[in-house]
C-alpha cells in the first residue's frame, strides 16, 4: 500500500513539475512564436519578457481579509500532509506475531522476543561478528529485516545458506509460520591491518 501511494504521488509530482517546467521553458524560449503555434488565453508564459508572477499576481489579493489567512492555512496543511509521509516511510517495529496454538485460541509472541532469538541464533553462526533483526509487516504476515557484520574469513554464501535453512527456519517454524519473508543484508566487519616486523 505505502509503495503503491508513493509511486502515484511521485507520478503526480512528477508530471506537475514536468508541465511547469515546460510551460516556462516554451515562453522563455519563445518556441510559439519560432514553431507557429497559439497558446490558450489562460496560459501565463507567453516569450521571454513574461514573468512567472507578474506585479498584478503578487498584489490582487493583498488588500482581501481572508487572503493571508488561507494562504498560512493551505501552506500549514501541506506541510503536515508533507510531515506525515515522510514519517510514513518509517518502517515500524512489528510489536508481536500472531501464533496458532493448534486449539482454536490464537497466542501473541512478542516481537521483541523473536527478534532477539533471530539475532543470537544469527551471531552463533560460523563468521557472524553481530547480528541486527528487524520485524515489520502484519502480524499475521511478519518480514525479517536482517543486517549481518562478517569477520574477514566469513564465505557469505555460506553465511546466507544457514541463516536460510536453520536461523530463519526455525523462527518460523517455532512462531508456527507459514512462511516468513526476509531481507538480509552483509556486510563485511573492518579489522585493522597488521605491522609486520
């Protein structure tokens, strides 16, 4: 849903700025008078000499009580609309996973647990200098954001397989998933390199 609304609103801004742009682009380069065409009545950018906002633009509605008023509002608005987006791309913590307990009551595993189970199976894994897991998503349907730090002699394809087939397989099976999507992410630990006498 959130990347859904993204793409739309990217689209729609996208093709607001793109007819802007090249509205100001075909007066200032005066490209109807050089391709002979008309532009409507409305339209603001006739050649060069036009201006984006003209002294009539900028003065119209300074004397009207409400102008500044709805102004400040509109501008208020869009700001918070802006200020929740953003806030929106925030993936947030899964708080906990619904679990089927096999007797027709669902129990509530706390996320927090399982991330932590995640992470230390994950760091006892051969390589695996520190672990970071992340659940988002439903609770009925979580995904795992994993990072993984690796020592230098780590083999990541290794590294991935078992996280794979044992870490992840058994988060799933014990939290009684049908599946649990994942994200991992490596990367290689620093060290610092070594004087030989």
């Amino acid at each position: 849903m959130l990347k859904t609304a993204n793409r739309v609103l990217l689209a729609l801004l996208g093709l607001g700025l793109f007819a802007l742009g090249g509205g100001v682009l075909l007066g200032a380069l005066d490209l109807q008078r050089h391709w002979d065409f008309d532009v409507p009545g409305w339209w603001p950018f006739r050649g060069p000499e036009d201006v984006v906002l003209g002294t009539e633009g900028r003065t119209r509605w300074r004397e009207e009580g409400w102008w500044w008023p709805t102004v400040i509002a509109v501008l208020a608005v869009l700001l918070a609309l802006l200020l929740w987006w953003l806030l929106a791309q925030r993936r947030h913590r899964l708080g906990g996973v619904l679990v089927d307990s096999e007797d027709g009551a669902a129990a509530r595993l706390d996320g927090r647990t399982l991330e932590d189970v995640i992470e230390e199976e994950a760091q006892a894994l051969d390589g695996v200098s520190r672990a970071h897991v992340r659940l988002t998503g439903r609770s009925t349907a979580p995904t795992a954001r994993v990072r993984l730090l690796l020592e230098p002699h780590a083999d990541p394809a290794r590294t991935l397989g078992q996280l794979s087939r044992e870490t992840l397989a058994h988060a799933r099976d014990s939290a009684g998933l049908d599946r649990l999507p994942s994200k991992v992410r490596l990367r290689e630990a620093r060290h610092r390199s070594q004087r030989v006498a």
